[in-house]
C-alpha cells in the first residue's frame, strides 16, 4: 500500500531527502514540502518529474499520511504538534529537539501518532536497543568534527568558545546526551538518537572534540552491558552545503520509509 510523504525543510537533509523520493522508491509518494524561503522551494523543486505542494508548515500533516522534520531546530514543535495531533507518523531528523520535549511522545500515544526516529549518521542502533534489554553499565559517543561544523552552537556562544582559533585537537564539551543537546541542537543528534536506543539521555555521556583538517565527521560508540560489549565507529562524509550534518543522514531516512512499506525489513 503507497504511503504519503511530506517534508519539512529543504535544507542540505530535506532537500536532497526530496530529490530521492522524486525518484518514486516503490511505495512512497512525496507529496507535499514546506520552506522558509518558498521562492528558493519553488527554484529547487522546479525540476522534479512529480513537483509536490507547497504548504506552510502547520498544513503539512493535513497533506501526508508521514510526516519528516528536517528543519532547523527552532521550528521543532510547529512541524510536531500538527503531525502527532492528527495521528501520523512522525520522523524527527532534528532527535536532539525531541530530547527536551518528551512530552510529544505522551501525546502521540493518547492520539495514535507514531514517532520514527531514523538512524542518521549512527549504526549499531540495533545491537543498542537489544543491548539495553538487559543490564547495560555504560554507554558513551566520541564525536569528532572539523571546528566549522561546531560553530554556532548556544554552547560555543555561552562559553565563548571561538572555533576559528582551534588549530589542534580540542575537547570541547563532555556531559550527558540532555546537556549536549541544549548546548549542540544542530550538531548531536546522533547522541540523541544513541540516547533513546539505548539507556536514556542521563546516562548516555557525550564528547565532543573540534579537530582542525578532520575530513569526515567521526563518531566512536562505546558499550559496556551484560549480554556484550560493543565499539563501533562511522566516519561520515559532511555535506557540502551544511557541514553539520552528513550526507548519509537522508539516506538513513530514506531507508527507514523503506521499511514502513516494504514485504522483507531486516533491522530498523
């Protein structure tokens, strides 16, 4: 059965997200996007073989039958809200913005919505989640960017944290994943998502190092729990036009829409 899709942001995620559900994967249709700049929407989408609607971002839910945030994270709760109040599926790129307000998730259970929350530019998350079943002492992320990709952060701005004068390896926040996501909105997600997979955001630790000439953002999981003890690790290529994200991150997204439609889903 197609399912519809609408998204929220087309940013360096919600663009090229677009891009690949215009191929039409089998059982997907995108139907409906939502920007800041509805010009720029306009000029991106002009040449898609199916152009969807564009629609403020509180309509979108009254479009799809799925609903993807990848807006910035100040908008959060006007693409939630309406999406969890009229019982859809719901998939935050934006994790690290649901951390602080779980309160959603109490609000999609009373309403029939459901939350999705992709992968991105993590793995394990499997092996996470079967961990967590049973006794877990530990679980923590190493997470490794070229100081560009750091900047902007409430965190680095409260400190006073120049980035620009980083010219070698530097550990730059280490905390649990709640406080890394209030200080790093646009930069944990991974942690956020770890977080939710596994022990919860209070005992999930985060660190966060700026390392200068680093040409793919790094991230290093650690497990200590009673079934096994895991280390993984994925370098991610940046994207081009947002270096804070990756580029494996709409493909995670993409594969987790895969998943709601397809006969065989292996893993999440």
């Amino acid at each position: 059965m197609e399912k519809t899709v609408a998204i929220a942001g087309l940013g360096a995620i919600g663009l090229e997200l677009a891009r690949l559900l215009d191929e039409e994967p089998e059982g997907l249709r995108l139907v409906a996007v939502s920007a800041r700049d509805f010009v720029k929407a306009e000029a991106n989408t002009a040449g898609f073989r199916h152009r969807p609607k564009l629609v403020p971002l509180d309509a979108l839910a009254e479009e799809a039958a799925i609903v993807v945030e990848c807006a910035p994270a100040a908008v959060f709760e006007e693409v939630a809200r309406p999406a969890i109040a009229r019982g859809r599926i719901f998939v935050p790129a934006s994790v690290g913005a649901l951390l602080p307000r779980m309160h959603l998730v109490e609000e999609a259970r009373r309403t029939g919505a459901r939350i999705l929350v992709p992968t991105g530019a993590l793995l394990g998350l499997d092996a996470i989640r079967a961990v967590a079943e049973g006794p877990v002492e530990s679980v923590t992320i190493e997470t490794r960017k070229p100081p560009r990709g750091l900047e902007g952060a409430p965190y680095l701005t409260e400190k006073g944290l120049d980035m620009g004068a980083v010219t070698e390896p530097t550990l730059i926040f280490k905390g649990n994943a709640l406080e890394a996501a209030r200080g790093f909105p646009a930069n944990v997600n991974v942690a956020a998502a770890l977080a939710l997979a596994g022990i919860g955001p209070e005992r999930t630790m985060v660190e966060i190092w700026a390392v200068p000439g680093l040409a793919r953002n790094t991230h290093t999981i650690r497990a200590e729990a009673g079934a096994a003890r895991l280390t993984m690790a994925v370098e991610g290529v940046p994207s081009e036009t947002n270096p804070r994200t990756g580029k494996l991150t709409p493909l995670s997204i993409l594969a987790l829409l895969r998943g709601l439609v397809s006969t065989l889903k292996v893993g999440s």
